[in-house]
C-alpha cells in the first residue's frame, strides 16, 4: 500500500542571516538530499518550490529550478503560509501517485533577513485577512496568544507549563548543529523574558530565520532501486481553518484533528503507534495543542505531558528533538522540509545524538498560520 | 455604486473597495451590522454580502445588539507596520447572539485588570480621525 518513499532529504543552516542568495542557500540543502542516491538531475521529473517569499524575489521557481540544473523539467510554486512545505510534499505524493512523474523534488526556502522584523511582521499579518483582521493590527503571536489565553481558561494551564516546551527544545537544540539558537534556557529564563503577546513572552516564540530544505520523493520501486534506506509515505492528512472570529474552537485547530485522523487512518495506525514526531511549535503554547490535537494527550493534559518529560527523548512520545521551530528558527517556506528530514533521519537511524531506539513510525504535524492550515504526515520506516 | 466608501474601514486599511460598504455608511451611523441571508437563514460577521451555500447575494443587514462575552484575548506589546504607536494594545474575540463571534481590538476604556474571560462585552463603533471602525467595550 505505501508505494511512495522519500529518498533523500536535507536542510541548509538555519540562520538569523545567512549572506547569500536563497539559490545559494537551497543549494545546501539540494547537495545533502542527493548524497548516496544513485541518480543525475535530469531523473529529476519535476521540482516543487515551498515558499512565502519573504525576499525579494518573485516566482523564484524558475530561477531556482535553473541553480539545480533542472531545466527544461516542470517546475512551481507553493504557498500556503508555514504549511507550504509539508502541502509541496503532499503534492508530490499526488503527482507520482497519478503515474505522472517517478522523481519529484520539494524545495522549502525562506529569506527573512532582508526585512526589518517590523515589515516581517507586518507582511505576516497580511497572510490573515487583510479586510477584517489585519487592519485591525493581527499578529501571529497575537493570534496565539489568544491560543494559550483560552487553553489556560478552560483548563488552568499556566504559562511556567508553557515555558517547559521552550525548556525541553532549547535541551536539544545544542546537539544541532544546523539549528540557529542553540542554547539551554532555563525555565526563569524564558519567563523573564520580554512580553511580545500575552501571555507570550520572546522565548515563548520562534524567530524568523533564514533557511532552506530539500526532501526528494520517488516512486516505489525507482526508490528501492536509488536509495539506501528509502522511508515510506504512510499517511497524509490535511484541512484548513477559518478567520479567528469564526473559529468553533480556540482551544484545539479542529482542522490539524481531522488531518490527524486521516493520516492514522491512510497509515493504519493511532496516536500509540508513533514512536517519534515533529510538531509544529512556532510558540510553546502551539505544541502543547499539538499534542492533543495528534492524539498524544487527551484536551487539557498538553501540558501534563511536557511537565512529565514524556516528549523527552526517554520518554513515551519524544516530540521535536531537532531543537524544533523555537530553536531552529522558523524560515517559513523551509520549516516543512526540516521537520521531514529529522523524521526521515530518525527512521533511517541515522540521528545520531537525538536518535529515538528503534524508531519505525514518525509524524510530521506542520500549521500555516494560527491554525489556519494544518498537514500531518505518517512516515514507516 | 460607492463600494469605494470601504476605505475609510480600519484602522490601518488594506481594503479599498468592497460590496459589504454599506458595513462602513452603518458604522458611521453608529451601529455595527452583521448580514444574513434572506434564502439561507445564516448571519455572516465580518458581513459578506455573497452567500457561498445558495450562491445568492441577497442579504439584510442587522444590527448586533446587546451583551455578549469575552471568549479569549492577548495584549499586543509589538504592533506591525502602521501600529507601532497603537503597542500595547488588546486583541480579543467576543461571542454575541445567533451564533455572532467578533474579532477587534478592546476598547483602551477597559482597565486592564478587569479583562478577563468570560467578562461581559458589547460591540461599539469607533470613529478616529477619517477612519471607521469597532470596538469591544465592557457591558454595563
């Protein structure tokens, strides 16, 4: 049933600024996708580029595809905010799925450094809509503060709970190397420091980034022929979200739910089943619901679950080991591709420091927006 | 048809034009509307004139009225382009009749000890300088 592999991944540095041009820096992330797999880039059928386009260029798949040698193939855009990654690899699923293409290659990048984090800020603002809410002075910490305001009205959760995601993903950070902020921080550390959107403070939040990363997805049988260790497709889930002013619920995304019961139904599995996830912790307040929402802990135990290190690697579900988007960073278009990539690493068992003991299911949980759009991705070994 | 009349929407406006400009002639008069469709039955906030179920664009305006309540909210202490003189300022979602929820900023005449959720809310409109737009204010 799981005749869809990914073959190759890689990510570039994840950088608060990284000096080149985002062909330059996606080229870091394509050479380590193509290391130890047995094709040229002309078996390259079609190249997919995941991104918000912070930087100044536009259309950048044309001048990319050129960089990696992958003209005269097919070759376009995706942006669906910070989902674009993970919904360019579903989209390469579906082409090689159709009998379409054989080998499809999913770019993320992103290029924030250009921009103060003012214009970032306000550019992000308008991924919302630009009529109701972004003229009303909607941020993304904004958005997710009201996130975690709910949560800790309707279940008491309280922002030292918050601050233990952030505790946990900084713990690992420091084991990667290609992850921008690589530091301990202590659970003081991140309540005392700058209220951003409350209750969110600075180190309750990701930092904008600059990234790239590059997941290569084959057919079945061109896989077991090209690759190593190929890590197949299991499941795929996705489904979107409406304004904040109609959401049925600010506690849960409903959206990431549903895409969550359609990856574990496509793969045949449940939450139990996974042995190690990615999570899309753009705030601490996010992987929190993200837990309860995949299914990890049930509605208002998030926190529990962090308090009680079982998102440790030791523990029963480790979740984000790579550092995640608060460490990273989170270089929009790119954070998809990296979430996958560590996923891959963990299954092929090449993890190294971070690597989760026999490790054959991993889930891949990445959000556009607050809550806006949501893509889960089984992954087997 | 005056859809332009939109622009004076918002506090930073990003939308000059729309069908739903009468929203911005009602605000004006003091009063905050929703729509609903005639054939559907359905309200729409923020209004939308076009109704995506029967495909119709035939609405009546009505007015939100009476109390609702806070359902969530965050104090904003880093405002994006054109608010970095409004930081701090407060963003909440309140719950209103017939199934109403509205996004918009807490009107500045709340104390900010008294934000809490659950507290009881009207929605009122704010006229500042050209521009029009709305309000969650403390009930009573």
């Amino acid at each position: 049933m799981e005749d869809i592999a990914i073959v190759g991944v890689g990510q570039s540095n994840f950088s608060r600024k990284c000096g080149v041009t985002i062909k330059e820096l996606i080229f870091e992330a394509f050479k380590e996708a193509m290391e130890g797999l047995d094709i040229v880039n002309s078996d390259i059928d079609c190249s997919i580029i995941c991104s918000s386009l912070y930087d100044s260029q536009r259309s950048a798949e044309g001048p990319v595809s050129e960089y990696l040698g992958l003209n005269p193939q097919p070759t376009f855009l995706i942006e669906n905010a910070c989902a674009e990654g993970s919904t360019g690899l579903r989209t390469a699923w579906a082409l090689i799925k159709s009998g379409l293409h054989d080998i499809v290659l999913v770019i993320g990048i992103e290029k924030m450094s250009g921009q103060t984090s003012r214009e970032v800020a306000e550019m992000m603002g308008r991924a919302y809509d630009v009529t109701w809410e972004s003229s009303l002075g909607l941020t993304m910490p904004a958005g997710y503060g009201m996130i975690a305001r709910a949560h800790m009205a309707k279940y008491g959760t309280t922002e030292e709970q918050l601050a233990n995601v952030r505790v946990k993903n900084s713990f690992y950070s420091v084991k990667n190397p290609k992850a921008a902020f690589r530091k301990e921080i202590t659970l003081q550390g991140v309540l005392e420091s700058m209220p951003v959107a409350s209750p969110l403070k600075m180190l309750d939040c990701c930092a904008n980034a600059d990234g790239a990363s590059c997941v290569i997805l084959a057919k079945g049988d061109v896989a077991k022929r090209i690759a190593r260790i190929p890590i197949w497709i299991a499941g795929l889930g996705s489904g979107s979200n409406t304004t904040m002013g109609r959401r049925n619920s600010y506690t849960s995304f409903t959206n990431a739910k549903k895409a969550a019961e359609e990856a574990y139904k496509m793969a045949g599995v449940g939450p139990g089943d996974i042995d190690v996830a990615e999570v899309h912790d753009c705030f601490t307040i996010a992987e929190i619901i993200a837990y309860e929402d995949m299914g990890f802990a049930r509605p208002g135990e998030g926190p529990k679950l962090v308090e009680e290190k079982e998102t440790y690697l030791e523990g029963r579900i480790p979740v984000n080991l790579d550092g995640g988007l608060l460490c990273k960073g989170h270089p929009v278009g790119a954070t998809g591709g990296s979430q996958i990539r560590t996923i891959v690493k963990q299954l092929r068992g090449d993890a190294g420091d971070i690597q989760v003991k026999d490790a054959e299911i991993g889930l891949a949980h990445n959000i556009g927006g607050i809550g806006h759009y949501a893509n889960v991705t089984i992954l087997r070994r | 048809m005056g859809f332009e009349t939109f622009e004076k929407f918002g506090i930073v406006t990003h939308t000059k034009e729309s069908k739903a400009a009468d929203f911005v002639t009602y605000l004006e008069q003091g009063k905050v509307m929703a729509t609903k469709c005639k054939k559907c039955q359905i309200n729409y906030f923020p209004p939308q004139v076009d109704c995506p179920k029967c495909l119709l664009s035939d609405v009546e305006w009505l007015e939100v009225k009476g109390n609702g309540k806070l359902l969530t909210y965050s104090m904003v202490n880093y405002g994006p382009l054109g608010f970095e003189d409004k930081a701090p300022y407060f963003l909440g979602v309140g719950e209103f009749a017939d199934g109403v929820k509205i996004f918009a900023t807490l009107s500045k005449d709340i104390k900010e000890t008294d934000i809490k959720v659950g507290m009881a809310l009207k929605v009122i409109p704010v006229k500042s300088n050209d521009k029009v737009f709305f309000e969650l204010q403390a009930a009573g």
